[in-house]
C-alpha cells in the first residue's frame, strides 16, 4: 500500500492515521506545483483529479480524498481489503 502526500496538505491526517493504525504502507511525496511524485512519476497518471491523498492499495485500486480513506482509521484495513 502506498499513500501519495504533500507535506503541506490535508494528507497528513491520512498519514497519521495510518502511521496510529500500525499499518504497514510506503509514502511518495508529490509536488504539487510540478505534479510529479518523488519517484518521477506524473501524478496524472496516480489520480487524475491530481489531489493528495491518494492511496494506492495492493490489489491496484487508487483511493482518493479523506473521506474515502478515513473510515480505515476505524474499520482494520484487513477486514477491508484483505
């Protein structure tokens, strides 16, 4: 799993949440100016909405906004994806 973030935007909710969940998942910060990820890739191609969070899930599927990932800080993500 892996959350696509900028350090100054809301995705630092999910991040924490995340982090307090003991989930394991990889982060790539993207700049949001260049639209580019840290790795190189254009964001474009994560989300074309272009906003941070996005979380990429281990079966491909990309989730986007907060109110999308957030319920995870409640539900274990392994009854939700796994």
């Amino acid at each position: 799993m892996k959350l696509y973030y900028s350090p100054v935007a809301c995705s630092l909710a999910d991040h924490i949440a995340l982090r307090e969940a003991d989930v394991d998942f990889e982060i790539e910060r993207v700049d949001l100016a260049t639209k580019l990820t840290a790795g190189g890739r254009g964001f474009g191609t994560v989300t074309p909405k272009g906003y941070v969070p996005a979380l990429e899930l281990e079966t491909g599927e990309i989730l986007t906004e907060n109110i999308a990932i957030g319920p995870r800080r409640v539900t274990p993500f392994s009854e939700l994806v796994g």
